[in-house]
C-alpha cells in the first residue's frame, strides 16, 4: 500500500473504531431514557442528559467522518490526476470544507433555535456541495433509479441530515411531546441508515483498487465484466 491508499483508510476506520461504538452507547442511552419517562424502570435522572451528549459527540463523529472522505477523495484526486490544477477551483472548495466545520462549530455553539437550525442546514449543503464534486464516485444520482438507494455516498449524505436534525432540535424534542415522537422517528430511520451503511461500506471497499492497480482495473469493462488480456510472458 502507498501512502495515498493509507489516507482513504481513513474514514472506515474512523467508521469502526469510533463511530459504530458511539452508536451504540447513543441507542442504549436512549432506550434507557425512553423507558425511564415512560415509568417502566428507576433508572437515574442522568440517563436522558447522556443520551443527548452522545448523541452530539456521535454527531459530530459522523459529520467529520464524512468530510474527511470526501475531502481525501477529492485532494488524491485531483492531485495525482493527470490534468493541471485547477487552483481556483480548489481555493473556492477549501473555502466549503473551512465554511462546513465552522457551521458545525456553531450549531454546537449556539442556543437560539433560528441559529441552530441555519447553521445545521448549512454544515448539510456544504457536505453535499462536496459530494457532488466529479472525483467523488456515486452509484446515481436518479432519486427514481435503485442505484441512488444503494449508493454508501447518498446513504452518508442522508444520515448526516438526520443526524444534524437531532442535534439542532434538541431543546425542542426535551420540551415537547410531539418533537420527542419526531425525533425517535427520524432516529429509527437513521438506526436503519447506518444498518445499510455498515453493508455497502464494505461493499465499496471491495471494489476500490489500490493506487498502483487503479490503471489496469479501470481498462477493464465494468458493464460486460471483462478485462484486457494480459500480455504473454516473455521466456
């Protein structure tokens, strides 16, 4: 493996190391809360309080997760491509990465609802700005099409919206009965996001060569599922 290789590691192994754990510590947490409210165990009153500072720390596990991949994919790319550089181009997409972790920084910082949810909504569209940069490889972008609900990149994009959701709606879903049902529904869902996440991660992985394999793997034919010959050996 070259150096290269060793960067888009990176995000599995934040995946595995740190984000699934989290996860769920956040889930336990949370059943643990729901059942204390419902009056179904005497558990202590710090439960809920523990859940919801998981739930940020996880949060912001999976936002940085996320950035850090696109942002390897993009710079190895571009990089180690054979065109010129376009260097506005990438002054002006350093300034969305910069842009999306301040935004995030924010959320984390601020109380006002309006604020909460400006700042979530932007550290979202600066990750799916990022995304959709041509280096970044996705299965469709078609919502109408299979491949678009079977793409890890799609799947990322939608759980760091649930994810970001929750986080700048927490003073609501502790306050309100119809917010906390909203929250334990989008909260299913992204349970169930990260099911599939754990899926076609691997499943991408498989068919990523490393960087020295990457000229004659992509000479191949994916739709027929044929490779050039190989040259004969010499005697």
């Amino acid at each position: 493996m070259q150096t290269v290789d060793w960067f888009w590691l990176i995000h599995p192994a934040a995946a595995v190391v740190i984000v699934y754990p989290l996860l769920g510590m956040v889930l336990r947490l949370g059943l643990q809360a729901r059942a204390r409210r419902l009056g179904q165990t005497k558990l202590p009153v710090t439960s809920g309080r523990d859940h919801a500072d998981l739930g940020r720390w996880l949060t912001a596990a999976v936002v940085a997760a996320v950035l850090v991949a696109l942002v390897v994919v993009i710079l190895s790319k571009v990089l180690l491509g054979d065109g010129p550089i376009d260097l506005a181009r990438m002054a002006l997409l350093a300034l969305v990465t910069a842009g999306t972790a301040v935004s995030f920084s924010c959320l984390w910082l601020v109380k006002r609802a309006v604020y909460r949810g400006s700042f979530a909504l932007l550290c979202w569209i600066g990750l799916i700005g990022l995304g959709l940069q041509p280096e970044v490889w996705r299965l469709g972008d078609n919502p109408f099409q299979p491949a678009f609900w079977q793409s890890h990149f799609w799947g990322g994009i939608g759980l760091c919206g649930l994810m970001l959701f929750s986080m700048a709606a927490k003073p609501e879903t502790q306050r309100s009965l119809r917010w906390r049902r909203l929250h334990l529904s989008a909260n299913v869902l992204a349970a169930l996001v990260f099911l599939a996440q754990g899926i076609s991660g691997p499943r991408d992985l498989l068919e990523i060569p490393l960087h020295w394999q990457k000229p004659a793997i992509y000479a191949c034919d994916f739709g027929a599922r044929q490779c050039p010959a190989a040259a004969p050996a010499q005697p």
